[in-house]
C-alpha cells in the first residue's frame, strides 16, 4: 500500500511539474521569437497557451498526410494546412470519426480539400495496405506529420505482438515513414514532423526489454516511446541530408485532450490544472509551424516546442542509441531501411 502511495504521489509531482515548466523547457539558443511565430496566446489568456504560429506560408499544390487527424491537435493541424489551400489526407484509425471530423472542417471551410483514409499503426498489414494504395494514387507528399499516438494505456500488445505504446508511437510511423518516403524524395521539398512530448526526458530506451515483458509501468512505456520519436527524428534527419527532405520533432505543450483517457489519474490532474493546459488549437501550433515556416526550409534533426528550439534530453542526443534503436526496428519491422 505504501509503494502505491508512493508511485502515485511520484506521478502526481511529475504531472504538475510538467505542466507548470513545459512552457520553459526552451533552448539556450533562441534569441527572442521568430517574427511568424510570436509567444502570445490565442485569445484564451491561459498560462501556457504558448506561440502562435504566424507564417503567412501558402499551401497551395501541396499534399499533407496527417496520422490521428480525427481528434486533438491532430484535428486542428488538418484544419489550418486545409486553410491554407493544402490537399489534406486524414490518416485515422476509426474512418467513422475521421469522417465527421473532416465533415466538421468543410462546415467551417467549404473548399477545404481534406479526406479519409483508414490507417491502423498498430497493425502492420493495415500500414502496408495503406500506403500500398496512397502510392497508387497519390502523385506527390510535401509533408508527412506523424502525429497519432497513445498514451499510458493498460499492458496491450499490437497485432504484431509489439507492446502498444512502442508499437504505435514509434514502429507503426516507422513503417509508414520507411514506405513513403521515396515519394517524399521525389516531391522535395518536402518537411516530416514527429510529434513528441517533454515526456522524453524521461525516458529511457530499454533494449533489453523493449516490450516491458519483464516489468511494465504505462508511464514509463510512453515515456520510452516518445523518446524513440526524438531519436528516429534525428537519425533519419542525418540519412535524408542532401535529399531536401527535412525532419524534426516537436513537443505540442501539455494539451488538454482525451489521449490521457486510459488513465484515471492523470484525467483528474488534467481537469484540476485545466487552466494550465493548452487547447488543441493551442497545441497544434508548433506542428504547423515545422510544416509551414519558411525560415526552416533547411533546418533538420531538431527539436521545437512553442515554434522555438526546444531541449533536447542527453538520451535524446545519443547518435550511438539512434542508430542502434534504427537497427532494432527494422529488425522487429523486417524491413531494410538503409
């Protein structure tokens, strides 16, 4: 009873302390903000409602594919590269509710060019038909925001036996990545985005027992997941340099959405601190930026969050654990991604 007592405040402390600071986990190399991505709120006042991206980019002529684009800060990018004249391809695991969101955007949006397509990432023949069809009938991807995700769910395991958080956050975009990104190449310029957390700085790549067979605790399986999001974004970001394909992660801030609904206690805090937390429009912004902004045509393997340079974990930086963490996943996937 104590040690529950004891993780249970440990969680606690962690959730109000990432909540409170996220917003000044910043890198020492940012000198004020960019001019298209200025730190005021959107209009909601809150404490952390962080940057806006402001960049005047058009979209026009280019396609996006957004994971996990029926709900959240998913939703909301989808939204605003639709606004901004982009063909935009929602990705999503239930069509049901990915339709009635890209419904909801041509309401606001009569002209928004968004679709459907149904995606698994936690099922890798769902993944390989996906992009088996997209490739036959898509022409060009100018950016890929890799973007679904979940979030401390009980002890699951994919279709393929992988545990859930590593297999969906990481190794289903790996895949999906691995698949299209010869398209990519041949549209360059073209941008990828990972969506990451603060939560990385807490993670752990756990070779040895990568599936938590051994122990499993869901905080730190998302926590190791979303530092294989910073990695992968890094490592691929130094395999893709001369290519014009560029990749960076991002953190969206602590975002008040329902990708915390299979835990109980993190609902409570999140509804308790509500104030503190971003909306999802709030917490799209910096995805938007990475896709959009024209000061970051060359920049890659970085880490933003408020559409600033962000901190990067000493984990997150190893290129030691990047390459091995790639070489794992191609094993576990059975591909070859050189």
């Amino acid at each position: 009873m104590m040690l529950l007592l004891l993780i249970v405040a440990g969680l606690g402390v962690v959730t109000l302390l990432v909540i409170l600071f996220a917003p000044h986990i910043r890198s020492g190399l940012l000198v004020g903000q960019n001019e298209h991505c200025e730190g005021v709120t959107l209009g909601s006042g809150k404490y952390a409602a962080g940057g806006v991206c402001r960049s005047p980019v058009s979209l026009e002529g280019k396609t996006v594919l957004i994971t996990g684009a029926n709900t959240g800060i998913g939703k909301e990018t989808a939204l605003e590269l639709a606004v901004r004249g982009a063909r935009v391809i929602m990705a999503c695991r239930d069509v049901d509710k990915g339709e009635e969101s890209a419904a909801s955007i041509r309401a606001a949006l009569p002209h928004a060019q968004v679709e459907v397509r149904e995606l698994d990432l936690a099922d890798t023949c769902s993944i390989r038909a996906f992009a088996q069809k997209f490739l036959g009938e898509v022409n060009h991807l100018h950016v890929l925001i890799n973007n679904a995700g979940v979030m401390m769910c009980p002890y699951t395991k994919t279709i393929d036996g992988f545990e859930m958080h590593i297999g969906v956050n990481h190794l289903g975009h790996f895949l999906l990545t691995s698949l299209l990104i010869g398209l990519m190449k041949r549209s360059a310029p073209a941008r990828i985005v990972v969506v990451s957390s603060l939560a990385h700085n807490f993670g752990w790549i756990r070779f040895h027992d990568l599936h938590s067979q051994g122990s499993y605790n869901s905080g730190l399986a998302y926590c190791q997941s979303k530092l294989a999001n910073v990695l992968f974004a890094r490592e691929l970001a130094r395999r893709l340099k001369g290519t014009n394909v560029t990749v960076n992660s991002v953190h969206p801030g602590t975002v008040n959405s329902d990708l915390t609904r299979h835990s109980t206690l993190m609902t409570i805090f999140f509804t308790v601190f509500s104030t503190f937390l971003k909306t999802p429009r709030e917490g799209a912004q910096t995805s938007i930026y990475c896709a959009v902004a024209d000061e970051l045509h060359s920049i890659s393997g970085k880490h933003f969050s408020d559409c600033a340079p962000a901190f990067v974990a000493p984990q997150g930086r190893s290129e030691e654990t990047a390459r091995r963490l790639w070489a794992v996943s191609c094993e576990l996937l059975g591909i070859e991604w050189d």
